[in-house]
C-alpha cells in the first residue's frame, strides 16, 4: 500500500509541475526565406506564445555561427500573450543551401526551443 502511496504522490507532483509552469510555443519554428544574394540581410520573425500561468522569461540563445543574430527580449511575457521574435542572417561570404538553428533558452519547461531557418544564397546580383 506505501507503494501506491508514492506513485499516487509522484504523479501529483509531476501533473502540478506542468500546471504550475510555463510553456512556449512557437507557432511556426521552421522557416524557408527562398532566396536571397550573398550580402543580403534576411529578417526572419518567429511568433510564440507563452502557454503557461507565469511570466515566460527570454533569457538566453545560441546560434551556429556569428552571421546569425536574435533581437534580446528585454522583458517578461506575461500568460497567454504573444511575441513576435526577430532573427537576423547576415549573407556575407555564404553560398548555396543554408541551414541554421536558434536555440532559445527560457524559463519554460521545453526549453530550449529549437528555431530553424533553411534557404539558398545565390551570387551576388551585378551592379
């Protein structure tokens, strides 16, 4: 019986954690931009939503290499609110296929989120 006891108080636990905790989801976290020219700047936007009942907050993110940027979140998302989070990729000295992932760490319990981008940087246009 002090088995049940514990899993009974276990699942508790584990099902109040979910409640009592932030969730961000993003409404599209993989994008295509098409094609752009090596030294273009292609702006991407990412909407989320903080499904939690506490402030979601941004605080941190990863890139693979310098050429990609994420605007810092200065403040707290509230519950249920929406944000729309901007990445910049920078094309200078990149060709052909390109594929590129946003880590983005926050206080929510799937993070890190994983955003991801793919397209094609073509030559540069011909002045």
């Amino acid at each position: 019986m002090n088995l049940f006891k514990y899993i009974l108080v276990f699942v508790f636990f584990m099902q109040s954690i979910k409640v009592f905790s932030q969730e961000i989801k993003f409404q599209d976290p993989k994008q295509n931009f098409g094609f752009a020219h090596e030294g273009d700047t292609v702006k991407l936007s990412y909407e989320l939503k903080n499904m939690g009942n506490k402030p979601l907050l941004i605080s941190n993110y990863e890139v693979e290499c310098g050429c990609t940027v994420m605007e810092k979140v200065e403040n707290a998302i509230l519950p249920g609110e929406s944000y729309s989070i901007k990445v910049t990729f920078d094309t200078h000295e990149k060709y052909d296929r390109q594929d590129r992932i946003v880590k983005v760490f926050s206080n929510a319990i799937n993070s890190p989120s994983v955003l991801r981008f793919k397209g094609v940087v073509l030559k540069p246009k011909k002045k």
